[in-house]
C-alpha cells in the first residue's frame, strides 16, 4: 500500500469514526422551548375565459373549500378558488409550548378546530387569531376550518422527544 492510500484510508477511518461518535448527539431532539409560527386563512383563485380554455365540467369534491364559478354570460370569464391554511403543516417536539399567530386574509370566518389539543376558535377577516398550547401528545393532528371542507385541513406533527 503507498503513502499515499495510507493517508486516505486513515483519513476515511477518522471520518467514520467522528461521525459514529456524534450521530446519537446529532438525533436528539432540542430541549423544550416555545415555538411561535404565524399563519393565514387564505384564498388562491384564479380565473380565465372560456374562449382561451374550456370551462370544466367535472364537478369539485362538495363543501365550501372549493369554489368553481360558471362562465360569466357576457364576458366569458369562469373562477376557480379554494380556502387553504398557509403554511398547511406545523410541525413541534413532544413537551414544546406552541403558539399559532393565525391572520384572517380571505373568507369572513372560519370556525377550526386542532384534533387532540384545541377544541374550537374562530379566525377572522382582519383578525388575528393567537392559540397557545402545550405539544404533550405525540402523532399528527389535524387542523381544519369546518366550513371549508376539504381543502381547508392542515397538520400540527408532534414529534416524540427521545
């Protein structure tokens, strides 16, 4: 073996060795903190002309969610919009306080619920919603407007603290 193999191999070998010795540290979760993520209630739309695409004719999943609105008759122009939580996925560590900062962008009201850890709030136009809570369950939970089912469904995960 030359010189210069040695040298890699020893190398490649302290490599391993320092990774091995700090993996479990690397894994472990933070300690307990509060986690404050800000939200919004909103509604992407967009919208065309029947001379520039066909309006569609499949019908959306029933509930408030989705908004499919027919060709205006003198102009043409159809909307497609749907209510959404931005951003749709929460994700916190087992034992962490969380507060949700949840601002009313569109829709006059959404009653929601969080499974598992907030029973029922409002968020409104305008208005900012805040909900603190302690993360004491792991697993995914979900968060939903009522009114505006399906699409209005987010996920608060849970990580479990190890």
């Amino acid at each position: 073996m030359t010189r210069e193999r040695e040298k890699r191999l020893a190398a490649l070998v302290l490599g391993v060795l320092v990774f091995v010795a700090f993996w479990p540290a690397a894994s472990a979760a933070p300690p307990p903190a509060t986690r404050t993520f800000t939200m919004a209630a909103v509604e992407p739309k967009g919208g065309t002309t029947v001379d520039k695409e066909p309006f569609p004719r499949d019908p959306l999943p029933e509930g408030k969610g989705y908004v499919l609105k027919e060709p205006d008759p003198k102009t043409g122009r159809w909307e497609v919009s749907t209510y959404r939580w931005e951003p749709s996925q929460i994700v916190v560590y087992q034992g962490d306080t969380v507060v949700l900062e949840i601002l009313g962008v569109n829709g006059d009201v959404h009653p929601a619920r969080i499974e598992g850890y907030v029973p029922g709030f409002v968020v409104r136009r305008g208005t900012l919603t805040r909900l603190t809570f302690t993360a004491d369950k792991a697993g995914f939970f979900t968060i939903e407007c009522t009114t505006h089912q399906p699409s209005m469904v987010g996920t608060l995960v849970v990580l479990p603290r190890q």
